[in-house]
C-alpha cells in the first residue's frame, strides 16, 4: 500500500522515560507534517482500557497466573491493532506506539518464563506477522527504573515483580534489539535532554531528515 502511515514503538522497563520521549517523537512527527494517532499497551480502545485496569490491578486474595496475564494482554492487543492501528496506517495515519509485542516478549517470556512455544502461538493468534516499521528501545538498568516508577507513587501489581523479573525482562529486550534490524537502542539513563537528543537523531535517520 502506496500511502500507509508508519507504526513507530517505544519500548523499555518501567521508569525509561518511555512518556517522556513519545511527546518529543509526537513534536517531531507532526512538524513534519504526518497525522499521527498515540496508542498504549495494554489499552488504546474502550475494551483493552477495561482490561489494563484489570490486569494491573492488585487483586488482594487472588493470584494472577502468568497464563492469565499473557492472555489478557494479547486480548487487549488484538482489540487495539484491529480497531485502531491497522485502520488507521491503512488510512496514511501515522501511530506511535507506547509498546507493543515486544512487552510480551520481554515481561510475559522473560519476565515470567511463560512457555516459549505457547507465547509464540498466542503471537501468531494475534498478530500473524503484523509488527512495527520502527521500535526505539530504551535500555536503563531496572535498579534505576524503578526508582523512577517509585517517585510517581505506589508501585502497581505488574510493577511489584520483583528485581530478577526486571532483570530477566531487560535481557529479552536486549537480545530482541540485538537481532532486529528495524530496532534501535537508546540508553536511557543519561540526562532526559540527552535521551530526547538520540531519539531524534535515531527518528529523523528512519525518516531520512537531515540532521
Ligand atoms: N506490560 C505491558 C506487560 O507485562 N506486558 C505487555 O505486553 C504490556 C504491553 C504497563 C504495565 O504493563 C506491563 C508493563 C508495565 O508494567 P504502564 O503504566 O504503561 O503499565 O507502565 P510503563 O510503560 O512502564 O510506564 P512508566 O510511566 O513507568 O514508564 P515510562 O513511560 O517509561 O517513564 P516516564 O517517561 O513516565 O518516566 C518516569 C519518571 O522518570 C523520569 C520522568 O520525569 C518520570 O518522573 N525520567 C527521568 N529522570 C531522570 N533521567 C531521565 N533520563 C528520565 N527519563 C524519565
């Protein structure tokens, strides 16, 4: 299709600055004059806001499976790529993604070790091969990640997974980036200026602006 929009992702652990680079990634695009739409994972559709409530949720009594957990956030996923971004690149909107399936990847397979096999299944399901043009990785240490999500108020249930979790989420990333040729990474724990400066540069290369 001629006249696609493009579909650009953020990615990165709790307390990357994910937020902070997508206004800087917003600011540039439009100056370029591209209609673009803003979506987040899990949500971005009345159905997949319910479920992020739900799937973040602390629920005191009850222990969430990682089956469960993966489930909910594919679910919540094939709501958001089949109502919101699919028609909208279909209609030359651009979308910048705040994640995406490498979360899965990396919290669901990494984080919670969930069978390979059946993630990728579940994957299939739901994307069948559907992914981004761009994903911009920001890699921080989880020690300091979350330390920056703690600074914002009470850590939710996702959130409260304990350090390995992190650690072995932060790998996955770090192996998915190394193998994927339309994935950059920016190391996200210099000052917010020089974070917002590498991903302009590594933005306005995709979009073949000069500098
Ligand atoms: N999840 C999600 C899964 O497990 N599987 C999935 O498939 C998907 C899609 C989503 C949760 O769901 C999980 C992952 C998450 O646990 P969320 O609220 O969207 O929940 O969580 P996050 O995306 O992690 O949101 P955060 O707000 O924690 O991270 P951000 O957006 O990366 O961080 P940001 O920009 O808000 O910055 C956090 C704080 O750090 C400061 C900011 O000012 C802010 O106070 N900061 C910096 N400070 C110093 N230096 C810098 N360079 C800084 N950059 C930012």
């Amino acid at each position: 299709m001629t006249n696609s929009g493009k579909f650009i992702v953020v990615e990165g652990l709790e307390g990357a600055g994910k937020s902070t680079v997508i206004a800087a990634i917003q600011r540039e695009l439009e100056e370029q004059g591209h209609k673009l739409k803003l979506t987040r994972e899990p949500g971005g559709t009345p159905m997949a806001e319910a479920i992020r409530e739900c799937v973040k949720h602390n629920w005191e009594n009850e222990f969430v499976t990682e089956q469960t957990e993966l489930l909910l956030m594919y679910a919540a996923r094939s709501q958001l790529v089949e109502n919101t971004i699919k028609p909208a690149l279909a209609e030359g909107t651009w979308v910048l993604g705040d994640r995406h399936d490498w979360s899965s990847l990396a919290y669901q397979g990494g984080g919670r070790q969930v069978n390979r096999d059946h993630l990728n299944a579940i994957r299939e399901l739901t994307l069948n091969g559907f992914s981004p043009d761009l994903t911009i990785y920001l890699d921080i240490d989880p020690k300091v990640g979350l330390v920056r999500a703690a600074s914002r108020g009470e850590l939710d249930r996702i959130e409260q997974s304990g350090l390995a979790f992190f650690e072995r989420a932060r790998e996955t990333y770090l192996s998915l980036v190394k193998r994927t040729d339309s994935a950059v990474l920016i190391h996200a724990e210099q000052s917010i200026d020089k974070v917002r400066e590498d991903v302009l540069i590594a933005l306005r290369k995709f979009l073949g602006v000069t500098q």
